[in-house]
C-alpha cells in the first residue's frame, strides 16, 4: 500500500536536497506509461511546495537504456532548469541530458524508479555527508594510470585511464548546475581510455528485465571491447539485444564505478544496484557522459560483489571494503 506522506518525504528530498529547486524555476518532469503515476505525482506537489513552476510530461518507454528521447521531449528539456526523470528505460547517457548540462541545467535521473523506493533505501543516505568522500575517491581516479579490478568469483580487469578525470563526473546525488545524477545511487565513476581481460558479473545487471542474475555472467575484453558474454539466460537477453541494435559502440568497456551509498539494497533496480556499497560495477557502451568519446546506443552496468581495486599498484578498495576515508 502507498504511504503517500512517506512518499512526498522522499519527493522533498529530491527536490530540495538532492536538486535545490529555488523559486520560480522551471521544472520539468519526464515520466512514462510503464513508470508508476505516483512518483511524478508527488514530484510534482513537492515542486509547488518549493513554488517552482513543474510540467509533466508523459512518453512511451524509450527502446534502448541511454537511447535518445523523442525529438519533443529533447526540446522541453532544453528549456528546463531542472529535469526529474521517473522512467522504466534510461535517458541518462544521451546527447539530450548532455545538452541540457551544458547551457547550465541540472538533471535527476531517476530511473526504475518505485513508489517503495521513494519511501526508503537508499533515499535515506546523507547525500551531503556523503559527497567529500566520493570527491576523494574521483581524485585518485584524477591522477591515476593503471586499475586493476579482481573479485573472488572471476573478475580480472586491467584499465588504462590515463588522462581521464573523476572529478567532474562524481555522482553525489547533490546535483549542482551543469551535472546530472541518477539518485539514490551514490558512486565514483571513470571512463577507462581501454582495457583488458574478464568481468564475472555475480551481483546484478539491472536492465532488460534482468535484475539480480540467475547465474554469474562472463564477459571477455580485448582492446576495451567485449568480444564475448556467455552465463545462461542474462546473457542470451544481453547479446541479443547488443545485436539488434547493431552498433559496434555498444560493446565499448565505458566505465568503471564503485557504490557508496550505504543505505542502497540489491534489488535489481539500476539506481539502488549501483549504488551499493562494496560492489563496483563495469559501463558498457556509451561514455560521452564521462569523460570518454563513444556514443553508443545503449549503456548496460554489470555489478560485481566485493572487489579489490588497484591503482597504480595501490590499494583503494579490498573485498569490498572501501579503503579511501
């Protein structure tokens, strides 16, 4: 049963913690028909509370995470002084997102999102007590060259990120003028420049319906592609929409991020699973929204439980446990 006071708690928060919608600004809420009606309602009565001026809008589901919104959605986001997207498929890393950064405006992305996470998880997380250590975390990714990435059940990655930043792309959940982020989930991401060897996907790949993975899924990279994905059902549903989207950028090794948000659950939404603490989790496809220069038509995250991470041979995370204070 919906709380709906306990929903319009996390609405507020949305909007006056995470976006700090002042009055009188421009609100644009971006929703779909299989997204739960609730969430732009409340969104909305929490954009009077703070006397912005909020409009709806109402789209299908788009085909592809990160694929780009209709034309007519793309224009009233370009008007828009902030952006809330409650919707079943990203728009997260799309040139419309990127275009609206640019002139200045800010967007939550909210996608997969329910009425029970507006209730609790990771909405709980002190987003601002938060971001410092996230901040530390992007500056190592600032200065570093070599990351090597290993899990107990398989994974052995080495990236090269020289030359690609953190810091700018810190996702805090406080979204400032110019920045986009999906909330609650709280991360430090980087692009990688390549990369080389095995992700074993054992926690979720939360996109296509997939969720938390009947069996572990195993990708090989050679020259900061994926040459191969094999693991049972996830992975038919994964290949086979790589193919049909007939996209060489799709398979590109585009992010490596690591969950910081202590209050995010395992739920096989995207914006909780990548949100984890002790997990870390490998961008695939598109990384124009992250310091990299592919622009793909999709971005699927593949989340692995307790890595150790290594950078330029130093230790910044061991099983999971984050060692960057």
């Amino acid at each position: 049963m919906l709380d709906k006071a306990r929903m319009m708690r996390g609405a507020r928060k949305l909007v006056e913690v995470c976006a700090d919608v002042q009055p009188g600004e421009q609100a644009l809420i971006v929703t779909d028909v299989h997204t739960d009606a609730s969430i732009a309602e409340m969104l909305f009565g929490a954009l009077l509370v703070a006397q912005a001026r909020p409009v709806i809008i109402q789209t299908l589901s788009g085909k592809a995470d990160s694929g780009e919104p209709e034309p007519i959605v793309s224009a009233a986001m370009a008007q828009a002084d902030v952006v809330f997207t409650p919707v079943g498929v990203s728009m997260t890393h799309t040139n419309a997102v990127q275009a609206i950064c640019a002139r200045g405006g800010r967007v939550v992305a909210l996608t997969q999102w329910t009425p029970g996470m507006m209730m609790g998880g990771g909405i709980d997380a002190d987003f601002a007590a938060i971001e410092p250590r996230v901040r530390r975390v992007a500056a190592v990714w600032d200065s570093g060259e070599d990351v090597h990435v290993t899990t107990r059940a398989g994974t052995d990655l080495r990236l090269d990120i020289r030359g690609r930043l953190g810091t700018p792309h810190a996702k805090t959940g406080i979204v400032r003028k110019g920045d986009f982020h999906p909330v609650p989930d709280i991360e430090s991401p980087v692009s990688p420049v390549t990369g080389e060897g095995r992700i074993v996907c054992d926690a979720s790949i939360p996109y296509l319906g997939i969720g938390v993975p009947d069996q572990a899924v195993t990708l090989e990279v050679r020259d900061g592609n994926v040459q191969s994905i094999e693991g049972g059902r996830a992975a038919d549903t994964v290949r086979a929409s790589w193919e049909a989207l007939d996209d060489p950028g799709v398979y590109n090794v585009a992010e490596l991020g690591i969950g910081m948000n202590p209050h995010c659950r395992l739920l096989g939404l995207m914006l909780e699973d990548e949100g984890v603490a002790n997990t870390c989790h490998i961008g695939v496809g598109t990384s124009i929204t992250l310091g990299g220069t592919v622009k793909a038509r999709c971005h699927y995250d593949f989340i692995m439980h307790r890595p150790t991470i290594t950078v330029d041979g130093n230790c910044i995370m061991r099983e999971g446990d984050l060692l960057i204070e």
